[in-house]
C-alpha cells in the first residue's frame, strides 16, 4: 500500500525518538508470542509466579478476607488504557495483591454456602492445555477433533439421563443430523435453549404458517388461535427462566410460577389445576418446568407426575437439573430423580456438581432431531449438513471447554462421581441431624439433596419456637436477626453460609429469612461442618435484640 501525501509528511514528522520506541514496542509485543521454549520466554516467568499465587490461594483456610467491599472498589477507578505496554512482573504482582488477594476462596471446605466450591487438580493443567490449543467449537474448520470430543461426552451423559439403546447411540453419536445435547456457558444457556427449541417446536411450519422463526410470535398466536403463550413451573423457578420469558417475547408475566408444599416441591393439583386454566383460557403452552434440585433448597419436584401432566397435555416437558442432575451418578440417591428420563429436555451444569470449572452447562433432548427447530446457516460457514455445532446453538464462538468435560466423565467414572454424590449427602445428613439436636439452630425443610436450610433462634424465642407458637413478629424478629448474623459472617470471612427465604404456611405474605448450607466440597469434614456451626453460635453472642 502506498502512502498519500498526507500521510508521508505526518510520518516523517514523527520524531526518531518516538520511532525508535515504536520498534521497541514492536520488539516486546513480537515476545509475547514467541513460542514456549526459546530463551526470552515471558511465559515461563509469569507461569512460575502464577503457580506460587494459586498454590497459596488453594491453601488458605479462611473463606474470604475481611476487607470492606468499599475499600476494594476504590482499587478499580482507573479508566484509562496505559499508552505503553505494562512491565509484566509489576502487572502480575498488581493481579495478586488486588485481585487473587481479596478473591473468594471457593475451595476453601469451611466455604460451604454456593453451589461453586473445589476442583479436581487435572482440571487446571487442562486449563493450560484448551487455551494452548485455542479452538473454536462453533465450526469444524477451528475445531476439527475437539468437535467429535464434544458429542462424544455428550453422549455419555445423554445415556446416564436417558439410558437409550447401543443401537440409538451408534446411529445418533456422530450423526450430523443429530443433537443429543448442546454445550453451553452455563444452566442459564441451556436453560434457554431448551425453551426456544419448545418454542420453535410447538409452534412450527403449518400449511402455509412458515413457523414462528420466521413470522414472529403475535403471527404465531394469531394463526394458531392462541391468546397468548405461558410457560409453567413451580415458584422456585431459577431467575434464567425469567430472562428466556423475557427474550422469548412471552414476557415474565407469563411465566407461571405455581406454589410449592412445605418441602419446597411443586404441588402437583395446583400445577394441573393451572395447566387446565391455561388451556381453558386458551393460551399456549410452551412447556411445563420441573426442578431437579431447586437452587433455593436442593429440592427435586415429583417429575414421574409432571411427566404424565406434560403427557396428558401434549406439551414439552424440561427438567431443570442444573444443580441435581449429577444425582443419576448414585445408585443410591438416583430413584430421587425418577421421571427425568421421560423429559423433552434437561439441563445440567458441569460447573457445580461435575466439578468442572466455571462456564461449563449442558442441555439434552430425548428427540436428537429436536434442535433442528433452531437450526440456522451462514454462507461462510454452518453450512447445511456439516458438524459445525454453531448452527444449532444460541452462541456462536466459544471455548473447547468440552476437554473438561471429557475428561471429568473418564477420569472421575460414574463410581467417582457417584462417591461424590453419596459424600455430599450423607454429610449434609449429619448437619441436619446436628442442627436438630442444637437448640441454637431450627432445621426448615428435610433435606432432598445437598442443600439445608436452617436458621438461628436467639434465645429467648427458643422454649416458644419449640412449640411452633411464634407469632409474625417474633418471626420478624428472627429474621433480622438472621441477616444481620449471616452479614457478620460473611465480613469475618472465617466461615461462609449463603442466606435466602422461606414462605412458611401461616405467614405466607411476608417469608422468613433462612440460612443456606450448600455442601459439595469434598474437602468439607464434619469437623468443618461443626466449625461453622460454632462459628454461628460465636458471632451470634455478639449480636443484642431490640426490645420489643
Ligand atoms: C445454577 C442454576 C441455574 C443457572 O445456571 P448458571 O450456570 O448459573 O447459568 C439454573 N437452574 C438451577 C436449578 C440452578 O441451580
């Protein structure tokens, strides 16, 4: 290319100070990708301090550090690009001292409040190894093996939910017609995949209807002489389902949330009584949402029920099992889960409890051509009958994060992962059992998986709360309580409990704060378990109760 005129006076005015340091930066920048093993190799370097910064930040103990959220924000004013290259080892040195230092130490086994927690070790060379190879699972030619790698642990999991003939999976493994599953960033995702696929499904191509994908949804409903479309679940719903009501063009309004029985299931004569109002209303509905494992409580809905409502009523049926799907790994625990394998669609999450980590969900059809209903083309790519995975997926680029999963599914095993199944459950048995017998605490609902719910009764509640006589106020008093105890906590950071809430039967309106326990971690004992227990009853002590 030649230069203009104007261009040639303004580059020959640009001072030979400042061209000598444009071909420094040149030089540096060219260093940053040398490859691995010659001299220069900055990576080596920065590997060796990022290796000292995991390793100490793996050990700690405590949960978090005390640091106010004030203090860390004032950390992050600066909104302006360095002109120059950064030095690397100040920049790394910054990373640890600001961020990696006041980071959530998820693994940490007193940590035991979110459903993020440890990670098996060979999950962080993988790391290395994905970024090393830089793939693109949106399309064949930025992603040749890595392609396949991904359908086939897709299989592996549709088979452990589904449980399919050989001969299903050899015609459907590596078909390019065929969607067993999708991988996505996460049960969000997946969770909104599965409902557009319901969508585009249910409301498909008639006559000379061309299919909502093409004509929107107010052509859909009006030729399918619907008033409007809804999508059915119960009131512990995951707030993604709201952001795919959202952007289904259905609006939240129609996301029906019914009510749940006092172990936080969905209460099947309302939700059949709702699905007959639906349909004596004449609204459309796109699916019906059962919950294995709701993200409040751990708590599985009856899915053989919903499963013979969505039968009855021809309509798509999703399980939700972000959290609780890895459940069908324990042949102990799985019958919990019965009726899964009669839905349309399900999800589960690899970052929780496949122990993979973060940005790893799934999404499963029992009908492998299901996702055609999404499918869509671009000239330079996603050509018609290729495997590129983008063409029927919600995102376009994104990561080879099927390594990990791959290698979750070989290296863990189903009896690797049914004992971490099992451990999380019968540890959380024991903390139930545990909290029922301190008079501190009040166990809220029997456990279904691996989540509890409990809450504190200071004292002077306690002879009253035995009795089940506590009146609103009380409750009220409690809950303050409650959040203030949890608040304490989570600012010591020796310890960690989420905090959520409760609609308890009498006090329906107004729902009681209660204290989250998720345990996961297979690093948690049951001395850490007692450890925060005490840690509670601790920071309670310096808690004081307005006087009423
Ligand atoms: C975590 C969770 C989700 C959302 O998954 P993300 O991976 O956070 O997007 C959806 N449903 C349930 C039941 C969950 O536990």
């Amino acid at each position: 290319m030649t230069l203009s005129k104007k261009e040639t006076r303004i580059k020959n005015k640009l001072s030979t100070t400042e061209q000598t340091l444009h071909s420094e930066i040149g030089d540096y920048i060219m260093q940053m990708f040398a490859s691995p093993n010659e001299e220069t190799s900055i990576e080596k370097q920065i590997d060796e301090m990022v290796n000292d910064f995991s390793e100490e930040f793996l050990i700690t103990k405590n949960a978090n550090t005390n640091v106010d959220i004030d203090l860390i924000i004032r950390k992050f004013y600066e909104s302006k690009i360095p002109t120059h290259p950064t030095d690397f080892e100040s920049y790394f040195q910054y990373l640890g001292d600001k961020v990696v230092a006041d980071s959530i130490h998820t693994s940490s086994p007193q940590f035991i409040g979110h459903m993020t927690s440890a990670l098996p070790s060979f999950v962080r060379p993988l790391a290395k190894l994905m970024t090393a190879i830089n793939q693109n699972a949106v399309k064949i030619e930025t992603a040749k093996a890595l392609s396949f790698c991904e359908r086939e642990a897709l299989a592996m999991m549709h088979r452990q939910i589904y449980s399919l003939s050989d001969n299903f999976y050899s015609q459907h493994i590596q078909n390019n017609q065929s969607t067993l599953g999708i991988l996505t960033s996460g049960g969000t995702t997946a969770n909104i995949t599965a409902l557009w696929c319901a969508r585009n499904k249910s409301l498909g191509a008639k006559n000379e209807f061309l299919g909502i994908e093409k004509e929107g949804l107010t052509a859909a409903l009006n030729f399918y002489g619907y008033k409007g479309a809804v999508i059915i679940g119960s009131e512990l719903m995951h707030f993604s389902f709201d952001k795919a009501a959202d952007l289904m063009g259905i609006s939240t309004k129609n996301l029906i949330r019914v009510q749940v029985d006092s172990n936080n299931r969905v209460d099947i004569q309302a939700l059949r009584q709702t699905v007959a109002d639906c349909r004596e209303q004449n609204l459309h509905i796109i699916a019906i949402v059962g919950i294995a494992g709701t993200t409040d409580s751990g708590s599985v809905d009856p899915l053989e029920d919903i499963a013979e409502i969505a039968q009855e009523n021809n309509v798509h049926f999703h399980v939700d099992a972000a959290w609780g799907g890895p459940v069908i790994f324990s042949r102990k625990h799985r019958h919990k889960l019965a009726g899964i394998e009669k839905a349309d669609s399900v999800t589960i999450d690899g970052h929780k409890q496949l122990y993979l980590p973060m940005g790893i969900g799934m999404i499963f059809f029992r009908d492998p051509y299901l996702a055609s209903s999404i499918e869509k083309q671009a000239s330079y790519t996603m050509r018609k009958g290729s495997f590129d995975l983008g063409k029927r997926a919600l995102e376009g680029s994104r990561p080879g994060m099927a390594l990990f999963l791959h290698a979750g599914l070989k290296l863990i095993g189903l009896r690797g992962y049914e004992f971490l199944i099992d451990e999380g459950i019968r540890k959380t048995q024991y903390m139930a059992a545990r909290i029922s017998m301190m008079p501190e605490f009040e166990l809220l609902a029997e456990p279904d998986t691996n989540l509890l719910i409990y809450r504190y009764i200071p004292e002077q509640f306690r002879e009253i709360a035995t009795k089940n006589k506590l009146t609103s106020i009380d409750n009220q008093i409690i809950s303050d309580f409650n959040e203030r105890l949890q608040k304490m906590q989570r600012q010591n950071g020796r310890t960690f409990i989420s905090r959520t809430t409760k609609n308890i039967d009498f006090y329906k309106n107004n729902p009681i704060v209660a204290m989250r326990a998720v345990i996961a971690n297979p690093l948690t004992t049951e001395e850490d378990i007692e450890a925060v227990l005490n840690d509670q009853i601790q920071i309670a002590s310096e808690i004081s109760i307005p006087i009423n």
